[in-house]
C-alpha cells in the first residue's frame, strides 16, 4: 500500500465513504464501513432487530466507468433500493407469491461471512447456481436458508413455488413476446422484474422456442442485462457461430456483473444443458473456449474468499499458435496445494534437474486418488503430498505437450 492509500484510503474505501455518507444524508439511524467485506452494515431504524448487509462490489463495478451524473444515479438507485425497502413480508402466505428463482455464479455470495446472512442456492450447471429471490415493487432480496425456518416451510418448497410463479411468469412474457415467423436473433434486455435468464429454470422453455427462433435454441447469459436467443440452423457453420461466441464473451469480461460465456441448449428430453461440442466436432474448439473461460473466471473469484493454509491453485488459460485455448494448473512437489479442474496439469519437482511436464486431467485421475475437498465450489482436490516415486514417473511417461 502506497503513502497516498495509507493517507487517504484505496479507491474501494473511497467510494464506500461516498456512498456511507449519502446513507446518512438520507436519514439511515446506523450505517458503518466494513472494509474486510468491502460492504456497508446498515440499521434502516434504531428498532431494527438486525442490520441489514449491502455489498458494495457490484456498485463499484459500475460505476467505475459511469460520468459523474450517472454515477450519482446509480448511487441514489443503490439506496432506494436499500434505504427505502419496506422489507421482506414474514408469512409463508404473504411471501410465497413473491418468489423468483434467479441464475447466478456458484461463487455468487462467497464473500458472506455470516452464516445465517449466506443466500440459499442449489446447483444448477457447471458454475453455475439457482437462488431464490423476494421480488418487490422497488427491490430482490436474496431468501436466506434462515428466512425458510422462520416461515416454516423447507427449503424445497420454496425452490418449488419459485418455479411454479416462474412457470407461470414466463407463459404471460411469452403471450406477450410471441410473433409469427422465425427470428434469428432475439436480445431479451432485463426489465427488473422479467428475470429471462430465469426463464430456463421452466420445463420446455428452451425446448419451446425451436418455432421461435427457426432451430435448435442456443441461449446465452452473459451478464445480468440481457440474454441472447438464437435459432441453429443447417445453414449456420463453425465460422459464422464464432462470431456470436464471440459477442457474448466480449459482453462477459466487460460486464460489471458478469455470469456466463457459455451457450445453453435443450438436449433431446428437452431439458436444459451447456452446448459443448464433443472433441473432434468442427464447433468444439468453440464451445471449449467458453468452458475455459468460465472456470478460470470462478475459479479466481473462488481464490478471493477461500480461508485455508494450502495454496490455492489458479486455473490459467494458455492459447495455441493457432488461437484455440486450454486451461492448465500447477503441482509443486513439497506444497500442500487445493487444485482446481483443469484440461492439464504441470508438475514441478523439487530436484533442480527435474524438467517440468504436464498431463492430461484424465491422465490425472486415472493414477492419483483426487478427493473434492469438502464444501468448496467449483470443486477443488486437496493434494498434501507427493505422489509416490513409480506413479510420478508414470505421469512423466504420459506427459504431452498440448
């Protein structure tokens, strides 16, 4: 940390003073900084039981970019949101119709220390999660596995009644969405309350645009604006598709809140499933970038909140002469290492003549017991020792050069 930080703070507690100080111009009883969690501990009223958490990441992120006037706009629409929230209701009856199911990423919340304050989620897809929200007029609160308790339902039923009001959502967005006649592409812009990337937690959703859009749907959810809809069609070929994955994994790495590069399609039950072609198709270079991308992505998001004393491990990207990619990690000899999934695997030695190798992930598994370390996602392998001598020069045998 520089002089001028230790003087004045980094950019990040700035701006969290920014925003303190227009919590309490707008009359909130209690607001305080909590730098650890870069988020702001708020009391709406002195008879508030317990103070309410707002994180502060994703506010930054936007406005990191925005001119001054629309700055203050998302400011102000930050603590509307907020300040002005009448609350939650507190009965099973008051809130079921109230809930939403909401796409994010796996590691969405990973900062929450508080226990009862984590939001409640299940997986979804690789990466990624189902939440649930409380929709209101002015806000969406995250369902805690709290809050179900206390309305004295299980956490299924709430998952369940958020589908259905989804379900039901989802076939007045489509009465009122619908025209005759294919479209190649469609951008549903997120409205606040019409929550499309939603839209593929409904059985045969996603099945049921094939008339829609003129062939096989491929969605994508790049940020939490907007998704993509797109029909496949005979005539489209691996070119002319990179350029759409191209599109949306600008979107994803420019995106304040960014979910996903990966396309979704409906597999032959109609059900939801990533699009990723199997290796030797002429569109698995393609479908395998976005995989990559979206792991290293998580992975690194799920580095900046990981307690432990073994090393966590990055998931990097490396690129071919010829552009395509893959995603490699590294094992140290004499490091207690959390290694994540990767296409490859290099191994580093601690003798000075030992030249360094990799090794295919399956390679990988097929000669070390790999163990998923307890309660981490994406999933990560606690690797504490060394392999023994035979089976590391096994893997030195199978090492490639990819």
């Amino acid at each position: 940390m520089g002089l001028l930080d230790r003087l004045v703070g980094s950019p990040e507690d700035r701006f969290a003073r920014r925003v303190l100080t227009a919590m309490r111009d707008a009359g909130v009883a209690q607001a305080r900084y909590l730098p650890e969690q870069f988020a702001i501990e708020v009391r709406r009223d002195s008879k508030a039981e317990s103070p309410a958490i707002a994180y502060l990441g994703n506010l930054y992120r936007e406005c990191a970019r925005a001119a001054r006037g629309e700055r203050r706009a998302r400011i102000a629409t930050f603590l509307s949101a907020m300040i002005y929230n009448p609350g939650t209701p507190q009965s099973w009856e008051e809130v079921a119709p109230l809930l939403r199911p909401l796409l994010r990423t796996v590691t969405f919340g990973g900062g929450v220390e508080r226990e009862q304050a984590r939001p409640l989620r299940r997986p979804a897809w690789p990466y990624l999660a189902e939440f649930v929200v409380v929709d209101q007029p002015t806000s969406m609160a995250y369902v805690t596995p709290k809050q179900a308790r206390d309305w004295g339902v299980t956490e299924r039923i709430v998952y369940d009644q958020a589908r259905r009001n989804m379900a039901e959502l989802a076939r007045r967005t489509g009465e009122a969405s619908d025209a005759p006649g294919p479209r190649p592409l469609i951008r549903m812009v997120e409205s606040g309350d019409a929550y499309w990337a939603s839209h593929l937690f409904v059985d045969g959703w996603l099945a049921g645009q094939r008339s829609r859009v003129g062939g096989t749907p491929l969605l994508f959810v790049p940020d939490t604006t907007a998704v993509l809809l797109v029909g496949r069609t005979a005539q489209d070929t691996p070119e002319s598709l990179a350029k759409l994955f191209e599109l949306v994994e600008a979107e994803f790495r420019d995106a304040p809140r960014p979910i996903s590069p990966m396309a979704f399609t409906a597999g032959d039950d109609g059900a939801v499933v990533p699009y990723l072609a199997p290796p030797g198709d002429p569109m698995y270079d393609i479908t395998h970038r976005s995989a990559v991308l979206m792991a290293s992505s998580e992975y690194a998001a799920q580095a900046q909140h990981l307690q432990t004393e073994a090393f966590v491990a990055s998931c990097g990207i490396a690129q071919r002469q010829d552009g395509t990619v893959f995603s490699w990690a590294s094992w140290a000899e004499g490091v207690d290492t959390l290694l994540p999934r990767a296409d490859f695997v290099a191994f580093t030695a601690e003798a000075e003549d030992a030249e360094p190798f990799l090794v295919a992930w399956d390679v990988l598994e097929r000669e070390v017991d790999l163990e998923p370390e307890p309660g981490v996602e994406p999933e990560r392998y606690r690797l504490r020792g060394w392999p023994h001598p035979g089976v590391v020069e096994r893997l030195r045998r199978a090492a490639t050069h990819p």
